[in-house]
C-alpha cells in the first residue's frame, strides 16, 4: 500500500534486505523500439483521485470498477478531451482479484469489473480511446495484489490477449536490484513479443535511485516513460518538490528524453483540492516544459470550468507535445524566482517564471532577452506570446531589448518565442 511519504518510502526501500548487489543483467542491446509515444502520452489515470477505494457499497461512484473508466472514457470524448489530445483512460492498483485464475492468469475483480478487462477494452476501443492497466515487477502490487515476478510472460500475454494499449509497472516488492533491472528489462521484451503495441510506462529509476544512480541509457532502450521521484500529492508542497528533485537531477535526466521516451514526474491533480489556481497553472507549465506524460487524475465528471480550460489549453499541450522532443530544463533561480525554457521546433521556445514566494503579492520580474534560448531564441529578434496565465500577444522583441513580467505568488507566467531571423518578416 502506499507509504506517506519519500522519506517513509526511502525508509520502507532501504529496510529491505537485499543480499548482493549485482551488475546490470543484460538481455542484449535492443533498443525499445515499438514506434509508440513519439510525444508524451496523453490521458486519465486514477490514482492520486481515486486511490484503492474498492467498496462499491460505500463509495459506488468513486470505488475501483468498470463503471468508473467507462464513464471517463465517455467524458473524455463527449467533454473535448479527446479532441484535446488525451487518449489513454488508464487502470492503476487494486483492479485484480486477490488471486491469480487456474491457469496462473490475473484475473479483475469479479464484482468491480463484472464484464472483465478484455470488455472495458472494446468499450474503451469503441469510444477511439485506448485502455491503460498497472501491474507490478515484483511479488505483490503496492497495494498489496498480486505481483507479476515468475508470470511476465502469462502477464504480457494476458494484457495483450485483452487488448490492452499501455502498460505501468511498479516496482513494490521486488527482493533484490537485479530482480527489479531483469523484471523491468523482461517484461518490456515480453510486450513486445506479444506483436500487439503497448506503451510501457516503468518506474524503474524510482526504485533504483535508493541504491544507486539508474542506468538511463539502458533504461530508455526498454521503456517509454518513467517514474524518477514519488509520488505526486494533491498539494503544492508536493508539486514543488518534484520541481525541485527535476532542476536539481536536470543533468542525469534530461538529456534521456526524446521521442519514445520520457522522463515521468507523475500525474496532473489541475481540477481537485489542493492546489490553487496559480499552482495548477505552474503545473500544467512546468509538465509542459519537462515534456511530460500528460495524464491527469482527477473527477472528470466534477471539475471547474477553469481547470478544464487549463487542462485543454492547445497551445501549453503544443508545447508539451512539441515533436522537437527535447525536455526543458531550469535555466537560473534567483531570488525565489526560477525561469526554465524548452527548445521546440522550427528554432522557437517556451520560456517559463515561476515565482517561489509566498509571502507577499504578484512580483514583477525583468530578463534580458539575449539570455532566453541560448542566445539564439531572439537574434535578432522574435514575436513573444504569453500563453499563461493568461494569452496575450506581446509582440516583436528585439534581442538587446529585455521581457518584464509580473508573477502571482507560486503562480508562473509561461511564454512562447518565435524566432524571426530577419527583422522586415515580423508582419
Ligand atoms: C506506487 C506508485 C503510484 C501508484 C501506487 C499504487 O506508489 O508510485 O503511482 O501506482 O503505487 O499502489
């Protein structure tokens, strides 16, 4: 089950007792190659909103059950999240039955998913949607459900046999690293083998981190997103951390992203409880600039206006989705005030401000501009939009002019530059 917090989950990691540390196994240098998540995948995933709520008598609107993904799936096309990009509805923990069938296959809860996953699937399928499924590398899912060690290939199999499109696997109670790197490595060979397309969503760099600095390269050639950091909380205290582990970790990382693969700081809360309007707005920036997996979790069928609004912006989703597929990094932090650009196609950028104090009101903030994009971006000039919080067209800026800006307290301000190389094209 899930444990409070990093520090708790570090504690719970490092009190396993693993009894070598071995070398990296190697199931030969195969690239992942599955021509799958060209940009980040977009969609619904349910765990931080729903969690394992599995009593359909007590929460039957909100419990872990076929209803639930059947009415996202319906929302997300009738709502405009399809047309938006959003694709997959995803299953996280706590869909199975507490055991495995007689032919050593999961099986989902019999009352919870009466019509069994293969159903959901072609109901998902009916919607132009593609279906989501979470299983684990080691003896037991999180939650405590059974864990795919000794049945990747069944497991594999099973999911494709189904029809399903993507893949998280977690890392909980795996006994030893070289458990958890072949675990991870084997069932992405074992997805493939299946000759059906599934996206393979890891957190193999979380759970490797503890011990020590994961192998990205090896990494990438196995997955398409992974989890580096813990998990996302409804809360801005959370979202900043992970801010903070990406900026501080940017050079192990960031370079490892690009088409088919990406680094994943976890689910978009925008439209629940604990962040407030600025905070969704850095969020949906940031996960912009990072190039990350957009796949919200949240009560599709109560959310506000606003956050939809932000959460279906197209131009912040043309950021994330740019097909340069270079991640964005923080480019300085001064004064509590961070700025982070992204390098997108046809040599323009996202630039985002993010400002850090809570205390006081909007700060204003003034950059020269020939310091944005690596001294590229605006030489010699280029037309600037600010995207969040709110559009609006800002106009032609020269590079030796300099972009100020005013940012609400642990708001962001999100802005795109379009290179102009020569100054008569501006009209
Ligand atoms: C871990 C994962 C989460 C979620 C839960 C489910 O904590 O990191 O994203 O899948 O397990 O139990």
């Amino acid at each position: 089950m899930k444990l409070k917090s990093w520090d708790q989950w570090l504690g719970y990691v490092l009190g396993l007792h693993f009894p070598t540390l071995v070398l990296w196994g190697d199931f030969g240098a195969m690239a992942l190659d599955n021509g799958l998540a060209r940009t980040p995948t977009m969609g619904w995933l349910h765990w931080e909103r729903f969690m394992c709520s599995v009593d359909c008598q007590e929460e039957p609107d909100s419990c872990i059950s076929e209803q639930l993904f059947m009415q996202m799936a319906e929302l997300m096309v009738s709502d405009g999240w399809k047309d938006a990009g959003y694709e997959y509805v995803c299953i996280d923990d706590c869909w199975m039955a507490p055991q495995r069938n007689s032919l050593g296959q999961l099986q989902a809860d019999p009352q919870r998913f009466p019509g069994g996953i293969r159903r959901l699937a072609n109901y998902v399928h009916s919607k132009g949607l593609k279906l989501g499924i979470y299983a684990d590398v080691g003896n037991k899912t999180c939650a405590g459900y059974p864990g795919s060690f000794g049945y990747y290939d069944i497991d594999a199999q099973t999911f494709a046999e189904w029809g399903v499109d993507l893949l998280k696997f977690d890392g909980c109670h795996c006994d030893s690293i070289k458990h958890l790197a072949d675990g991870y490595k084997y069932m992405s060979l074992a997805l493939n083998r299946t000759g059906r397309s599934i996206v393979y969503s890891c957190e193999w760099p979380l759970y490797m981190w503890p011990f020590h600095k994961p192998n990205y390269t090896k990494i990438r050639q196995y997955c398409n997103h992974w989890r580096n950091f813990a998990d996302v909380y409804d809360s801005w205290e959370s979202v900043k951390s992970i801010l903070d582990w990406t900026s501080s970790n940017q050079e192990k990382i960031v370079n490892f992203a690009g088409p088919g693969g990406w680094n994943d700081p976890d689910m978009l809360v925008i439209g629940n409880f604990g962040l407030s309007w600025d905070q969704q707005v850095t969020q949906m920036a940031l996960w912009a600039i990072m190039a990350a997996p957009l796949l919200m979790s949240n009560d599709l069928r109560h959310i506000s206006p606003q956050a939809k609004t932000l959460l279906q912006d197209k131009d912040v989703i043309a950021i994330n989705q740019d097909p340069l597929g270079k991640q964005g990094y923080r480019l300085r932090k001064e004064n509590n005030i961070e700025v982070w650009e992204r390098p997108l196609s046809n040599l323009a950028w996202a630039v985002a401000m993010t400002n850090l104090q809570e205390i006081g009101g909007p700060r204003s903030y003034i950059i020269s501009i020939a310091s944005l994009g690596k001294g590229v971006a605006c030489n010699p000039g280029c037309f600037i939009t600010q995207l969040l919080p709110m559009k609006m067209e800002l106009g032609f800026h020269e590079w030796t002019s300099s972009l100020k800006t005013r940012i609400n307290p642990t708001g962001t301000v999100l802005f795109r530059l379009e290179a102009k190389r020569r100054l008569h094209q501006k009209a």
